[in-house]
C-alpha cells in the first residue's frame, strides 16, 4: 500500500488503489479541497420532506441541536461499514482511503483562529463525518447524497428544528464569525438526512 506523508490533493491513482468505491471516495475528497465558497445553485436535489438551509456559520451551540437520531444512524453505518470492508479483505483500502483523506482534511480544516471554540468543533465534525463517508463510500453504502454535498465542497452539518443545514467546509478555519444563516433556495428534501442517518 502507497504512504504519503502530505498531500494538498488527492494523489494520482488513488482510485484505483482503492478499489471499489474509490472514484467516489476521490471526488469526496477533491471537495475538501475547494477553494473559496460552493455555489449554493450547486446544492442536490435532495429528496424528502425537510427543506435544505445553507448556512455561513456555525457556531457550536448550534450543532449540539442537531439531530442525536442522525447522528446515531451515521455511526452504525460508520460500524457497518468497516465492519464489512474487513470482512471482505479490504482492510488495506479503508487504512489507504483514511491515511490519504486524514493528511488532506487536517490542516485544511485546521482554525485558522486556535482559540475559535466553534471552528475547533465544526473541524472535529468534519473531519468525523470524512472518515464515516470514506467508510461508507468504499463498502457501497448507496449513492450517498452526504458525500456528494462533500464533494461539492458542502458540509452536511444535519437536520435542526425541521430543516437540514449545510455550510461551506471552509467555516472549519472562519467558525461562526462568517454572518448569520441564510436559505438555500426553495423546498429540496433530505433523503440525505433520511437514507444517511436513519439505520
């Protein structure tokens, strides 16, 4: 298996070398390393009930109201998955996928303010929920709307108080200093909040 020691992008032939599941988990991460903000036209129509609001900041009290049910889901699915890549031999993809994903989304989603409470927690949240897609991702876990919102350079942050926010991966380094929260557009559905959290 190939080692880097520190990318500033995917490395060439990294899907390949991941095996099945591992074009997806290349344009995942490709959008970790998307400049500037995503276009909020970009945001997939998503399908279910919950309408999608995009969000310039979010501050840590905020995330403590995200759904503890969705959060839950991603975590057997995180278990499933790895669960399943083991058990098929593929131990040596999900180590690659996670080295190769961790080097690029550290000090890309490092604070640029260290003392920023709320950016330190929305890089942890990221950062979990990369290594949960790549997981996921590798072992075929659907067509995971989550990691298509990530690729698109979009943080998945979850369902609050009847609606599914997502923000720009860059509030990782800006934490809730970027302006208050403002609508995505019209109605679009959560079947990421649904198919991606609910087991």
């Amino acid at each position: 298996m190939a080692r880097h020691y520190e990318l500033t992008a995917p490395p060439d032939g990294l899907a390949a070398d991941l095996g099945p599941g591992g074009e997806r988990v290349e344009l995942l991460l490709k959008g970790l390393t998307r400049v500037g903000e995503p276009a909020r036209g970009a945001l997939p129509a998503l399908a279910g009930a919950l309408p999608v609001r995009a969000l310039s900041g979010v501050p840590a009290c905020l995330m403590d109201r995200v759904d503890p049910r969705w959060l839950a889901g991603l975590e057997r699915r995180r278990h499933a998955a790895r669960a399943a890549l083991l058990a098929a031999g593929r131990d040596a993809h999900l180590e690659l996928g996670e080295h190769v994903a961790m080097l690029l989304a550290t000090p890309l989603l490092e604070p640029a303010d260290p003392d920023d409470a709320d950016a330190r927690a929305a890089s942890g949240a990221i950062l979990w929920l990369v290594g949960t897609l790549v997981a996921t991702t590798l072992a075929g876990d659907g067509d995971d709307l989550l990691a298509i919102l990530l690729g698109q350079g979009w943080w998945p942050v979850g369902p609050v108080d009847g609606a599914f926010l997502v923000a720009p991966v860059a509030t990782a380094r800006t934490g809730a200093r970027t302006g208050p929260a403002t609508r995505a557009g019209t109605q679009a559905s959560t079947r990421a909040g649904t198919g991606a959290g609910h087991g």
